[in-house]
C-alpha cells in the first residue's frame, strides 16, 4: 500500500458495490448517468443557451408525443455586436495557415514565395457593345482592356457601382454604396 494506485485497487471491490447498490435504489445506471454526464460536460462548451436549449427528460419521442402547447417557449436569440469574432473558423489545412507556411518553406525554401512572371493575352478585337456584356468579362480580359486603352478605371467603376445600385434592393448585398 505504498502508492494511491494500491489503495484504489484494495478499495474497488467495495466501492464497486456501493455503485451498485446505489444504481439499484437511485434507478439510474452507472453507464447511463455517466453518458448523461459526458453529454452536460460537452454541451457546456457550447455555452449556456445551448443547454437551457434541451429540456431535462426530453427526448425526440416525448417531443412528438406532446401537444405544441406544452413546448418550451423559445429562448430569444443572444445580441451579438459588431466586434464578436466568428463562431467558426475555416481552415482548410490541418494546424491552420501557419502551418501550411511552414510546410512550404520547408519543402521549397523561400522560393515557394517567388511571384512567376503572368503575362495577359493582349485585347484583341472591338470592345463589347453593352456594360453588362463588360461587367461579366473574367478580371484578366478587363486587365487587357485597361491595357489596350479601351477603357477606363473610370468607366469600369461606374459600370459595376451602377450594377450594385440597380440590384442591391433584390440582392441586399450592400449596406452603404459611397460614390465619392
């Protein structure tokens, strides 16, 4: 009996009967209410309104059963303001973008960060006769425009701010379109 492991060990025969006899008169089974308590334990890195969420005892069976009167009212959605970062993150590379950094540099040196030479196809052609024909050309196409002098940064501007004005009361994609 020289380590707790040892005395842990003398003592489980006696404790595992007093578990025992406590499933049988408390009625709850030991695996049971330590699943339960696994569930509480994740549940409560959710956060609090994600448990007061689930009513005790409920259950998908017991949901169905019961008339829509009997339901729990539901609980008003948590104020968020503007600074609250995102709930999730994606990152799409095991160990986030640092991680992916380092493997680059890593497996190519620095010169996995070397821009290449890209070059554009030169506009060849008349420009396209309406401005959404225009608004709908991939970037480099409208990079080779702007090169060619067919157009403008002006008039690609205007043509997209127009855009956005005539579509956001259907789309509601911008909150505030500032023209200056």
């Amino acid at each position: 009996m020289d380590t707790p492991e040892d005395m842990l060990e003398l003592q489980y025969p006696e404790l595992r009967m007093q578990a025992e006899e406590a499933a049988d008169t408390s009625g709850v089974d030991r695996r049971e209410f330590l699943f339960m308590s696994m569930i509480a334990a994740a549940a409560s890195t959710f956060g609090a309104h994600v448990v007061r969420a689930q009513g005790a005892g409920s259950s998908a069976a017991a949901a169905a059963a019961a008339p829509a009167s009997a339901q729990q009212p539901q609980i008003p959605a948590l104020l968020l303001g503007n600074g609250e970062p995102p709930a999730e993150q994606f990152m799409p590379y095991p160990g986030g973008t640092g991680a992916l950094m380092e493997k680059l540099v890593r497996e190519h040196g620095p010169r996995a960060f070397e821009r290449s030479h890209f070059s554009v196809e030169k506009w060849s052609g008349a420009l396209p006769g309406t401005d959404e024909a225009i608004a709908f050309l991939p970037a480099h196409r409208l990079s080779a425009l702007i090169k060619a002098r067919k157009i403008t940064s002006v008039r690609l501007t205007t043509i997209y701010l127009e855009r956005l004005r005539r579509l956001n009361p259907i789309l509601l994609c911008a909150v505030t379109i500032m023209e200056s």
